[in-house]
C-alpha cells in the first residue's frame, strides 16, 4: 500500500539523505578526489585555452576606427600613387593641411632575435608624415619619433617587450641596412603595440619599392560616409580594391582566430571530459556500492526512490562543484595576466590571457554539467536496488 504523497515529508527526506550522503564523503576520500581532480584538470584546460581567445579578442576588438577605412589590391600587386591620389579624390575622404588624408603604407615582417636561439617575426610598417591623423590614439612613451631618411625605427610597447635585444638605443642589421630604434610607441593596448613602425619611404627604399604601398589607410570625414566612399571606389573601373572599416577588417580577424581556437578548446574540453565522467560514473558507482545497506535501510524504513537518486546526483554535482572552483582558483592565478605571442596580421601578436568572471561561470557549470551525466547512471541504479536482495547480499 502507497503512503500519501507530501511535499514537506518529501523535501525533509531528500534533505536528510542528502546530508548523509555529503557526509559520507570522508570515508570514501581517495575516490571522491580522484573524480574531483579529473574534473579540474578539465575545466582548468578549459580556461586555459579560452583565456587565450578572451585575451586575442581584448586586443583586436581594441584596434581600429569606424571612420577609418583599410583599401588594398585585389589580387598580387602593390597600390602606386596614381591610385593613392585617385582614393584620396573620393567623396567621404577627410582633408589636413596638406591634402587628403590617404595614406600608403609599406607592411612586411622582419625576423628578429627574441634571445640568442629563438628568432621571431614581426611586422614592420612603414608610415608617412600623417600618421596621426589615422591613428590619433598612437603616442611616444619613451625616446622620440623616427626622422625620415635616417633608417630610424619605434617599436611598440608589446613588441619592445618580446624583444629585449632591441633596447632603445640600439641598432640591428636587417636588408643590408642598419635600423636604430630611437622611440617607443603605445597605442592604448591594440594590436599596433605589437608592431615595429618606420619612415615609409625608408622601407620603400630597402625593398627597391619605388613609390609603391602594400595598402591604404583614409580617414574619412564621418563614420556615415564608408557607404559611399566604398561605392565611389567599387565603381571605379581604374581600381580594382578592396575597402574595410578599420574595425570590421580586425573584427573579422579576430573572428577567424576565436573560432579557430574555440573549436580547437571545445574539441580538447569535450575529449577530456568524456574520460572525467568516466572517472566520476567509477567513483559514483563504487560509492553506491559502498552504500548499498545503507540505501537498502532507507528504502525498508519507508524513503522513496527520489530522495536516494537524489543523493547520488547532489553528491556528483559537489563533487564536480569542487572542481569547479578549484580549476577556477587556480585558472585565474595562473593564467590571468599571463603575457604571450600569437601570429596575427602577418607578424608577432602580443596579448594577455584574460580569465574573466564569465569564463568562470561557463567552467564551473561544465564542471556541473560533467558531475550530473557522471552521476546520473549510479543513482538509477541505486534506485532500483531490490531491498531484500540488497539486505541480504552485503
């Protein structure tokens, strides 16, 4: 004969077997902290790998205007300047004191020592004299600016930091040339940080470019206006180009490498995690067997099924719980902050692993997500363990 059901009697029930159940925990240490480093270590490569993404992100999401637009060449080619002075002619385009503020630049990447073995590349832009009308937010931390003619060169603050070899001051060889760095830059964090920048006539002259840019930077009088300057363009039959905001071109590039990454992680975090509820169903399993008097008494004295499957899944989700936050912990005091260089824009990216408040949250519930499916199978069955059979077998 069924008893009444009641609510009350029902949650006091869960809640005392719950107890138990957590309580009992101690006499079954070993593999309750197997199960709980299983889960660690993967919610701690978890955060690892999407702090780097997070700190990616930080950095080219930082970089560019909506009021500037990148123009390059469809196809091989370098843009000369009967095609500079063409953009600089189309509507939208912001005007200095001394014309059009379109601007050529010259890219390529150098390959520098970061120590004695290691060689590194970087990217080395080559800017002319209106640089700081496309990117307002650069600004000379340390030395001076580089003077035109001279092979001088500034290196970003990130990239000065990777390079400890060339300190302000000195001078390296590259393309039968020698390059003296007189400056350090910052650019409030974004990816130009992580460049190194000269005259670009100077590149132009080390690479026998003539007049010739590898792309284009114009400022335009409005971020309203990239509509119609790209149309005008798109429309020129002497043009064949390609035009980007500033911020969508690195948007996109930032894009690319978090889903590159993100797949990559989720990939790795789904792999190891199969084997933590592997983990978790042994240790969930052997507790159930460790408790099967225990449960069977339960059931005899009158406890219904649920507040026993209950206990067994509670006990998995603290266990996974404590997982969780352990790989929290110890993500974020190893990994936030952590300084570290990507390939990015043809050249050297440097950024921070960012362990932000949101990743924790999503490594904690995954860590949840890997104690419920590891303790799901063991409660069923501790559920239908026959009574008298269970009783009489132990």
């Amino acid at each position: 004969m069924s008893r009444h059901f009641s609510p009350f009697i029902w949650a006091r029930e869960t809640a005392s077997v719950c107890k138990f159940s957590l309580g009992s925990i101690r006499f079954r240490l070993q593999p309750a902290l197997i199960a709980v480093i299983g889960f660690c270590g993967v919610v701690l490569v978890f955060i690892g790998l999407l702090s780097i993404r997070n700190g990616i992100t930080a950095v080219l999401s930082h970089t560019g205007s909506d009021d500037v637009a990148i123009v390059s060449l469809n196809g091989p080619g370098m843009i000369d300047l009967p095609m500079v002075r063409t953009v600089g002619e189309a509507p939208g385009v912001a005007h200095g004191p001394k014309g059009p503020l379109a601007l050529g630049d010259m890219v390529t990447s150098l390959m520098v020592h970061k120590n004695a073995k290691q060689l590194a590349a970087v990217t080395l832009r080559g800017v002319g004299p209106q640089y700081r009308a496309i990117w307002n937010k650069m600004h000379i931390v340390e030395g001076h600016m580089f003077k035109p003619g001279l092979n001088q060169i500034i290196m970003g603050r990130s990239a000065a930091a990777q390079f400890p070899q060339l300190r302000l001051g000195k001078t390296f060889h590259w393309n039968h040339r020698d390059w003296k760095v007189v400056g350090i830059f910052g650019s409030d964090g974004d990816m130009h940080e992580s460049e190194v920048w000269a005259d670009v006539h100077d590149v132009q002259s080390a690479y026998n470019a003539g007049n010739n840019f590898s792309g284009m930077y114009v400022k335009l009088t409005s971020p309203a206006v990239f509509d119609k300057f790209k149309k005008a363009l798109k429309s020129n039959p002497q043009l064949n180009v390609s035009v980007d905001r500033e911020s969508t071109f690195f948007a996109n590039e930032s894009n690319g490498l978090n889903s590159v990454i993100t797949i990559a992680g989720g990939l790795i975090a789904l792999l190891m995690g199969i084997g933590a509820v592997f983990g978790a169903l042994n240790t969930m399993y052997a507790a159930v067997s460790a408790r099967t008097r225990e449960i069977a008494t339960l059931r005899a004295l009158g406890f219904a099924r649920s507040p026993v499957v209950l206990s067994v899944v509670v006990e998995a989700l603290f266990l996974g719980a404590v997982g969780g936050v352990a790989a929290g912990a110890v993500g974020y005091l190893l990994f936030n902050g952590f300084k570290a260089t990507t390939i990015g824009n043809g050249g050297m990216l440097a950024f921070q692993f960012a362990v932000t408040p949101t990743l924790l949250a999503t490594g904690l519930v995954y860590a949840l997500l890997m104690g419920l499916v590891g303790g799901l199978f063991p409660a069923i069955r501790a559920a239908r363990l026959p009574i008298a059979t269970a009783i009489r077998d132990v």
